[in-house]
C-alpha cells in the first residue's frame, strides 16, 4: 500500500495509514500517528465512509481528509 497521510478538515496531521479493513458495515482505516502527537495518539481507527468521515482522496497527493476528531 501506498503511504497516506490522513489530515483532519482543519488541518492536524493525524499520522500515516497503515492498513485497511473491511468489518462487514464499512471499510476501516488503521493510521499510525505521528511521534509525538499532541492528542498522545499512537494510533487511530477511522471509519472510511464517503461524505460523513471522509471529505477528500488527493490520489495525486497521497493524502486523505477526514472530518475527525484528533483527540479520538
């Protein structure tokens, strides 16, 4: 898989994608925060659901942009 990198709406890097997969309801994206992330994250789980969670996929760009929540 490609490395993308999962940024919020507002503009938090929330780290890279590390997998993703399918639990039957949507697609799951598994992205591995940053070093340091100011949220104390060291991993997210992100439902890959179009127009609600996810806003953008930049192919081009490698990045994806989500409407989530950093602290989460």
């Amino acid at each position: 898989m490609y490395k993308r990198q999962v940024v919020t709406t507002q503009g938090y890097d929330l780290g890279v994608v590390k997998e993703v997969f399918n639990t039957g309801a949507n697609d799951v994206v598994h992205v591995k925060a940053n070093v340091g992330d100011a949220f104390g994250q060291k991993e997210r789980l992100i439902p890959f659901v179009f127009d609600d969670v996810v806003q953008e996929v930049d192919r081009e760009a490698k990045v994806i942009k989500v409407d989530w929540d950093p602290g989460f």
